[in-house]
C-alpha cells in the first residue's frame, strides 16, 4: 500500500510546508535542533510524515529496505532482497519517530546525529539513509 493516496498528495505537499515554516520558525527562535518538534495539528504531522515518505520511495524505489514511521506510514525502498512470501518484512528494517524523520527529511539534523543518539532503529546490512537525506 502507498505511504499515500494520490489525491491526497497535495495536502501533503502543503502539511510538509508547514511543518517545514514551523520548524524555521523554532529555529529561528534558538530552539535545539535535535529536539525540535513545531506544535502542529495532528493530521498536519501524519500528511507530512506520509507526503516525506512518497517523496522517499519515488526517490530510491525497490523491495530491499521498509522505512517505518509509526504511526503514520511505512514505505519500501532500495533494490536488493525482497521479503519472502511468508514474512511480508523485508530484512532490512529502519524505525523512527515521526518527529525525527521530519527533522531529517527537512535537513535539519543528520544522519548519523540521529543515530548516535539512539533515536533511529535500524536492522540489516543497508540501516543508513544519509545518502537519501535531506529530501
């Protein structure tokens, strides 16, 4: 299933804006980098996280690698081993929380920060998105 619906692409498109004004708002304002999280409306936040992930799996399609944004969506990507029939999970795995998929969507912290701060889970030999971010 897709990380979004087609029509709703738009609405995305503009909820990613906001955030995206929201967080150089605190940014200007000397909010932390790596704690930012702009008060927004909920709906705002799943259709930027949903919209950021369409953009993520046009950008590296494939089977190899799910992307999981709870709770608002996961998307495969990159080519390489699919998941096998009886475990719909491909073997490489990547889990965030919305806000720092967000934060590194938008360029706003790296990678490896992330990372090294223990808020990225990531399972199998492909668990590093930094060639792929910012979006």
């Amino acid at each position: 299933m897709a990380a979004i619906r087609e029509r709703d692409i738009p609405a995305g498109e503009r909820a990613w804006q906001q955030w995206n004004d929201a967080a150089q708002r605190l940014r200007e304002d000397g909010a932390d980098s790596e704690s930012l999280m702009p008060t927004l409306p909920r709906p705002t936040w799943a259709m930027a996280v949903r919209y950021t992930l369409y953009l993520l799996e046009r950008k590296a399609p494939g089977p190899g690698v799910e992307v999981r944004v709870a709770p608002w969506g996961a998307v495969k990507i990159l080519d390489g081993p699919a998941s096998d029939p009886h475990n719909l999970t491909p073997p490489d795995v990547i889990e965030l929380d919305p806000e720092v998929w967000l934060r590194l969507a938008a360029g706003i912290t790296t990678w490896p920060q992330e990372k090294d701060a223990g808020r990225i889970t990531a399972v199998g030999e492909r668990d590093d998105l930094s060639d792929l971010l910012p979006l």
